[in-house]
C-alpha cells in the first residue's frame, strides 16, 4: 500500500484519445493493494483499454463483490458508476444494472472466491442469463485477504507458501463458462497486457457475456515455486493459442498477415476482432472443441491463455427477454407506470 | 543497448540536470532539501564549498542551472534556484566553525594571484588551507575585481560584497591592493613557485563611426563607467542617455543611469530581443524601469554640433534566419534611417580580454584572439608556472566559471608545487549511492511531488528603488517562500536504482509511474528503443537506464528526460529491485581529497 497518491502531472507527449482525454483520466485512485499485486496490472490494463476505446467514463459502470479483486473498482475510471455489493453477489447487482440501464458498458470484477467459492451459484447463473456485460476474474488462487489459505481455483498439488500442498480438486471458471453457455470466453495473465488489453476491448464490445479469467499472481501469498498461479510459473507454462488484435472502427488495418492465418470477426459497434491463431488446429468458434482443448492442457499442467471461444451473433438476455430498447431512467412516468388497466389486462392475459 | 554502467560518475550527474549545467557542479537539490529543513548555515557552506561566493551568486549568477531544470522539461518553470541561494545566504547563522583552518606554519610555497576577482579569490581559499603563502595583486584599492566595479549596488549590495571576499582575504591573504601590475616579467621576476592570472576581461569594446573622435567627451565605455560609479567617482548623468548594447552590462547602465539623474534612458541594441545576451530577467527589469529597449537598429554616425553630440543615426534592419546555418542575418528594411537625440551614450557592446602588461616574450604564448594558449584542464599556460582562470582565461563568461576555473587552477597549482604530473595525477571523479529508504513507506526525503506554480520574488517598492542606487531591487524570499519554492525541486539526486536479480517483472512500477518513464521490452539498438517505449523518448540529451537481460529475455528500459524522482516505482516494488538512492557526485576540489 502507498501513502503517496499518483502526481496528477503526466508525460508533456501523452496522448489523447478522440474525446479529448488521456489515459490519466480513466485511472482511479491509487491502489491500496499489496506492491506487486497482478490486480494492479488488471485495473492498468482496463484503463488503457477504455482510453483506447475512448468511451467516455461516465458510460462504465462497474459491479464487484468483496474480496482483493473487488476493491480494484476504485483504482479505475474514477469518474463512472461503481457499486461495491456483498461477497459473492455482485452478479446479482450486475443484472440488475445492466436491466435497468441497458447503455451503460458493465464492468464486473470478481475473484476466485467471489466467484468461485461463496457465489459460484450465481456465477453460473449470470452465465447462464447472458447478462450483456464483462466479467473480468482476478485469479490468484488464494485467499489474500485473510492471508493465504487456498481458494477453490487452486490446483490439486499445488502448495502453499508453507509447503503444504492443496488435496482439492480446483474448479475451472473457464471449462464452468463454456459449459454454461458464454459466448465470449478468454483467459490471460496480469503480467501480459499486450493480450489482455485487446481482450478487455473485444469483452466490452461484444453483445452477451463476456467472460476473461485473468490469473493475477498474489505476491504475498501465492508468488512461490509450489504455485501455479506465480509470475515464474505462467511465463514457463502459459501457452496462447489464440491471439485477437483488436482494431477500431474506421482505423486503418497496418499489420501483415499470412494468409490462412487470420480470422476476421466483426463487432457490433463497426470494429473487428483479428484472431491469430497459433495453433492452426484450434478451433475457437467450436465450444466443445475450446473445451477439450483446455480440459487436455489442464491435464499437462499448461494453461492456455487467449480468446478461447467466441460466438460474435450470440444473443443477450435484453433479446432474450425482449425488453424495451429504452433505459428505464429514460423512459417517462406514463411508460413506466401505465395504470391498473394495464395491469388489469395483464391479468386478464394469463386467465 | 549495453546495460547502463551506473558505477559510471557520469551517469546520474547528468540526470541531476542543475548540477551538471552548473560549471562548479554545484550539488543545488541537497542544499535546497537543507533550505526546506531551514538549515540555512550548512545550505550556505555547500555553496561556498563548490562555488565560493553564495550570497554573491545568488543574486547575480547567470543560472545555467535553471533553464536546464527538469521542471522546465514537466511544462512548467524551472526552481528559482538562484534565489534559494540567496536564501540560505540571507538566512544562515555563524559559518565559523564551518570554515576551513588555515595552518599558522606555512608549507614554504608562494604563490602570486594577480587581480583580486572571484576566480583569484577562489584560488586563494582553495590553496590556503595548505599552508600556502598567498600574494594578491589588484590595481583596485579593494578586492573583488568586477564584482565591485561593475556589478551595480542595486543588484549586489556592498555588505554583500564584503562580506564574502573578506572571509578569503581574512583567511590570511597577502592583499597588495592598489598595485598596478604593469609588467609580467617583473612579476616573474619576484619568483614565486607559481603565478595565478586572473584579471578578467578589462577592456570595453568601442565602435569607429563617423563622429567617433568628435564626440569623445560624451561616450563613456559601459565597465568603466560603472565602475567610476561603484567608486564613488561618478555621482550623476545629466539629459539624454543612449545606453548601446545588449548584454548585462547594458542593462545595469541603463538602471544605473535611471538612478543617477538621466532626464530619459533608451538602450539601442543591433540585433533582435531574442537573441540579447543579457539574461531574460535582466531585461524584464529594466522594461519593468520603464527603460525602453529599441532592436534591430545599428549604430550609423554620432551626430555631433561644435563639438557637442546631439545623437546618433540608427539603420532599420530586420532578421532573416539563414537556412543553412540556422544563425540570424540582419537584411535592411529600406525604412529611411532613424536620428534619436542624446547627450552621453553608454558604449555596452562587449569586452574583451587584454593583457598589455604581459610581455610577448616570455614563453607565454597568445591565440589569435589574444587570449592565453591554455590546457582546457589543467589552465596552465605555455609558461608552466602561470595559470589562467575567469575572464582572463578564455574570454568573458561569468562569475561561477571563475569559481569552475578556479578549483581546477589550485588543483594544477598544489600538484606543480609537489612535483607531481598535472594530467596523470590529476584526482578522479566519484559517485556514492546510498539508499533513502527509511523504513516501509518511508524515505529520507520529500517524495511527493509539488505541483505548486515558481513563486513571485518581492520586490522594494519602485519608487524607493528608483531614487537611491544603493537600494536593493529584488528582496529575496523570506522563510516561508523560501520553503515553499524549495519544496518545489524534484530531488534529482535522488536516483531511480534498479536491481536486475530481483525483478519479478511484475510491471508494477510500469503501471504507476505517473510520467510513463518505464518500459519492459526486447533490447535493440538506442534510435530503435526509443521510439518501441511506453512514452516517446525524443529527447536525445537525455540517456536512457538500460538493466541486463531479464528472465523472460526483455530488458528495463527507463527514460530518464521526464522522471519526476517521485520514488513511486520503488513504492509499489514488491521485491525492491527499485530504490531511490542519493548519488553524491565527488568533483574533486583541493581539500575534499587528500592529494
């Protein structure tokens, strides 16, 4: 933790984006998080991205449960909505926020125990519902902020700090997510923002759930050589399969491909999602295929990072559900109470 | 890139920008965290230390430091370092116990210091301590040389003045003041073991126009009218003053002239304002005088009636900036020539070294120029015995070169005198680092950077100002602008030291630097990396901190030009493979060596 808050004064060249602000302007307050924490370089990492998206910060909100992850919506875009709910229930909030307001760009930050531990039940859900939203896992593989014990995502042998190794076996939010029925599934790392900030762009402008399980080494309690969720061990063992490069709408395409290598995925919004896939027998529009693919590399000890599935003409649970094109907060008093004739005739509907 | 060689004394000297543009070196962030601390006594000793004359250069140095402030490059006003000298002057308690002790038994060495300007006196109070027999020279019936006869009452205050030079001459020198030295053979001829030159740049430039001759009685050379005035000679001008020339010397004319009775004061310059050599805020306070400043006009004819001038006729030029040399060329603007009405015109258009009273023949050799043939080191001359320092060195500069020049000139002097090489054993450079980590959040030094605009200097009401040379323009910062102008320094000494072996490349450090300095990538050739950085690094003066090979095969790369020393990265280090650690740059001096 730091006493001394971030100068306001930044780079004389720093540049700003198409509605005039700079990447400053979409940080938050400074971190209290342990000096190292990988969720600094998460909270870094959506900064950069919503600069880049230059989607101005009062169009964010962001949702999170309790736990290290979730006080990481205060380090960033600190001029947006923000709701810190109870542990394990910020899908819940979630839902709610994004039915309400169905404009707003939702941001969910969730940890391993958040999401994996006490609202595992609503995570599955939330996935289940297709809740038009990014839902960014910090994955440490501990629990941090009560000093180290291991958390549900913690790999069976993997060890304690102490030496002592874990007998559990770990639940795998992504393989949970694929199963369930997101439509946009990814995993990186912390420590490499040059795949996780597109990926955090991609999340955002994809329609439907938009799950990243970023796993964010915890320096205190999980950074040694018995884990699997350390600095050392991701840069030996992290293998991406599937690069996506993200490009704006109406931003000219600079980088060369080899033919056969690409693949093109139109966003809702005009831009495209240039996936690079590594290894040219991956398949990341085939679910089940994703699913083996991370089941297998599980079982060698690889963990696979990247844009793993995505379904770009999923629907959300707006178009699920039918609901009116309007924000609530924009509808007026007549729209949103038409009176008990109305309610009369809803009745009436289900005799 | 090669890793940096941070061992290099070089290296982190050249980050703590004021330090390295200063010719003395002055250490300014040390002595202004001791301002802030309101330890002004030992604020004021670093500066004696390194440039001698404190309270002096404080109010009239040149300040190379401030335009090369890091603050300057963050898009705002350098520290007013300059001033906070001043301060620590104003302000200091009894330096006396601070001073060095002069053996009562000498070492049996004699040594001449011909003139009695900064660059001699600094010689003199860097040799004393040694136990050298100190002989002074000066044709002036006081030491301090151009200090006391050129630099106006209004600007350096006598006390001032005296104050600082007697602490050298009460150190033991041998004063033989209103000595005309008028040959160098003679000098030599006296047999001292060795010879220190410095009598500055004596001669005013005089321009040969039409009228010249005629109007003689009513042109007087800029340095030695000021000069006639700081003696007391001078007490009034009368009517019309045209002051000529652009420089420093000028300016105090035309402010001098204001407070001695001139009916109006214009100064003429030849070139363009921006190109003037007087210091920015030299001019900025003879405008706020009201004195008028009139470019691009040189000189034609002094126009002149039975012997009387009555002005001068001025040509309309313009500047062209020539493409190729990049330098400024004055075209005509074919407006007819203009005629301004004068009584006495001050000639301030330049000086120059002048040595007459050195004979030609004697083994010391002159350039074309005529100034002494010199080792840019050792300023020894061709006569191995007689050295050169301040104005008489290489032509007219400053009062902190001849502290520069000085301590280089006694360094040469004590080695000649013990029979040693004036190159081979020559002292080195050195760096110390030492960590200001005081305990988990906690450093040694102000971290926190203050965005506080430069601070406004007050200044004796006008009026006052304007009728009494001897009243003091600028006041100076009292105590609590003093400390909030000093919290203003970034601590450039305080470097950014980074630890490979214990990097987990977290990029923490990366994510919080406030000024993007910090980037974690492949290695590549310097013109390559600076343009793949988290921040353009454009800047070429300024280096890039380069690490050995990481782990994952990519090196830190840290831009040095906008680094706020603000100690963030080593803050959210987990490892302390970041430190803020204190460079103490050793410029060898005599007495801070055992040489």
């Amino acid at each position: 933790m730091t006493f001394v808050a971030k100068p306001r004064v930044h780079h004389p060249l720093l540049p700003t984006n198409e509605i005039g602000l700079t990447r400053r302007d979409y940080e938050g307050l400074v971190s209290t998080l342990c000096a190292g924490c990988g969720h600094d370089s998460v909270s870094a990492a959506i900064v950069q991205a919503c600069a880049e998206l230059a989607i101005p910060p009062h169009l964010f909100a962001k949702v999170s449960g309790i736990g290290c992850s979730s006080k990481t919506p205060s380090y960033f875009l600190g001029n947006s909505h923000g709701f810190n709910s109870v542990h394990g229930r910020m899908p819940s909030v979630a839902t709610g926020a994004n039915l309400a307001n169905r404009e707003l760009y939702c941001i969910g930050v969730s940890g391993d125990g958040d999401s994996a531990s006490i609202g595992i039940g609503q995570f599955a859900h939330i996935v289940r519902r297709r809740i038009n939203m990014l839902y960014i896992v910090d994955n440490n593989g501990t629990y941090g902020l009560t000093k180290g014990q291991f958390s549900a995502t913690n790999d069976k042998g993997s060890t304690s700090k102490k030496g002592v190794p874990n007998l559990y076996e770990p639940i795998d939010l992504v393989s949970m997510a694929l199963q369930i029925g997101a439509s946009f599934v990814a995993r990186s790392f912390s420590g490499d923002k040059t795949q996780l900030v597109p990926l955090i762009k991609a999340g955002l402008l994809h329609r439907g759930f938009a799950f990243i399980d970023v796993i964010s080494p915890c320096v205190a309690f999980n950074n040694h050589n018995g884990s699997t969720k350390s600095y050392d061990y991701l840069r030996t063992r992290g293998a991406s399969v599937v690069t996506a490069d993200f490009i704006a709408a109406g931003e000219e395409i600079t980088a060369d491909y080899a033919p056969g290598e690409v693949e093109t995925v139109h966003m809702p919004d005009g831009s495209q999602l240039r996936l690079r896939k590594l290894d040219t027998s991956y398949d990341p529009h085939n679910r089940a295929h994703a699913l083996e693919h991370v089941l297998e590399a599980q079982q060698e000890g690889e963990v696979v990072t990247g844009l793993l599935y995505v379904d770009p003409d999923a629907s959300d649970c707006h178009e699920i559900l039918d609901t009116v094109e309007t924000p609530l907060n924009a509808l007026g008093e007549e729209e949103l109470c038409p009176g008990s004739d109305a309610l009369e005739r809803i009745n009436a509907s289900f005799r | 890139m090669k890793a940096t060689d941070i061992r290099d004394p070089s290296y982190f000297h050249k980050v703590v920008d004021c330090q390295w543009a200063c010719p003395a070196h002055t250490p300014v962030p040390e002595y202004i965290r001791l301002i802030a601390e309101e330890r002004y006594t030992e604020a004021f000793m670093i500066n004696w230390e390194s440039n001698v004359f404190p309270g002096i250069l404080g109010r009239t140095c040149d300040r190379p430091c401030e335009p090369a402030c890091r603050r300057v490059r963050t898009e705002e006003k350098p520290v007013a370092i300059c001033r906070l000298k001043r301060v620590a002057a104003d302000h200091k308690g009894d330096i006396g116990p601070y001073l060095p002790t002069v053996p009562k038994r000498k070492n049996g060495k004699r040594i001449a210091m011909l003139g009695a300007g900064p660059a001699s006196l600094a010689v003199a109070r860097d040799l004393l301590p040694f136990g050298y027999e100190i002989d002074m020279f000066d044709r002036d019936p006081a030491g301090g040389g151009m200090m006391r006869s050129q630099i106006p009452a209004f600007r350096l205050p006598a006390d001032v003045l005296e104050e600082e030079v007697d602490i050298i001459l009460d150190m033991g020198v041998n004063a033989r003041f209103g000595y005309e030295i008028t040959s160098m053979k003679d000098m030599l001829d006296m047999d001292y073991d060795a010879y220190f030159v410095g009598t500055g740049a004596p001669r005013g430039r005089d321009l040969d126009l039409p009228g010249r001759q005629e109007v003689d009685a009513h042109i007087s050379i800029g340095i030695d009218w000021l000069s006639s005035v700081a003696f007391g000679h001078t007490t009034s001008i009368s009517g019309k003053v045209i002051v000529m020339g652009g420089g420093n010397t000028a300016m105090d004319c035309c402010r001098t002239s204001k407070r001695v009775g001139a009916e109006s004061v214009t100064v003429v310059v030849r070139s363009a304002f921006e190109v003037m050599k007087a210091s920015e805020w030299e001019k900025e306070e003879a405008m706020d005088e009201n004195i008028p400043i009139v470019n691009n006009r040189p000189p034609k004819e002094f126009v002149h009636e039975n012997g009387k001038l009555k002005g001068v006729v001025f040509e309309c030029v313009t500047p062209v900036r020539d493409e190729s040399s990049g330098r400024l060329r004055y075209v005509p603007t074919g407006e007819p020539d203009v005629y301004m009405e004068c009584d006495h015109i001050l000639m301030a258009i330049g000086q120059e070294n002048h040595c007459p009273w050195i004979e030609r023949d004697i083994g010391l050799e002159f350039d074309k120029w005529d100034c002494p043939v010199l080792d840019e080191v050792t300023l020894q001359s061709t006569h191995p015995k007689v050295f050169f320092g301040g104005d008489s060195a290489f032509g007219p500069e400053n009062i902190i070169w001849a502290s520069a020049h000085a301590h280089q000139a006694a360094i040469s002097i004590h080695l000649l005198c013990q029979g040693k090489d004036l190159k081979a054993d020559r002292p080195p450079e050195g760096v110390n680092l030492i960590s200001q980590k005081m305990g988990v959040h906690e450093w040694s030094y102000d971290a926190e950077h203050d965005p506080a605009k430069r601070f406004i200097v007050p200044h004796a009401e006008k009026r006052r100002a304007l009728g009494n040379i001897k009243v003091e323009v600028e006041l100076g910062f009292d105590r609590a602008l003093g400390f909030k102008e000093a919290q203003r320094c970034l601590n450039c000494d305080v470097q950014t030291v980074f630890t490979e072996g214990l990097c987990i490349e977290c990029d923490a450090c990366v994510d919080i630097c406030p000024m993007d300095c910090i980037t974690f990538t492949s290695n590549g050739e310097e013109t390559d990396l600076r343009e793949r950085l988290t921040a353009p690094a454009d800047n070429a003066e300024q280096d890039l901190y380069v690490s050995q090979t990481l782990p994952t095969g990519r090196v830190m790369v840290k831009d040095e030009d906008v680094c706020l020393h603000c100690g963030l990265c080593a803050e959210r280090c987990p490892t302390a493979a970041w430190d803020m650690q204190k460079s103490v740059v050793h410029i060898p001096q005599l007495g801070t060596y055992s040489g």
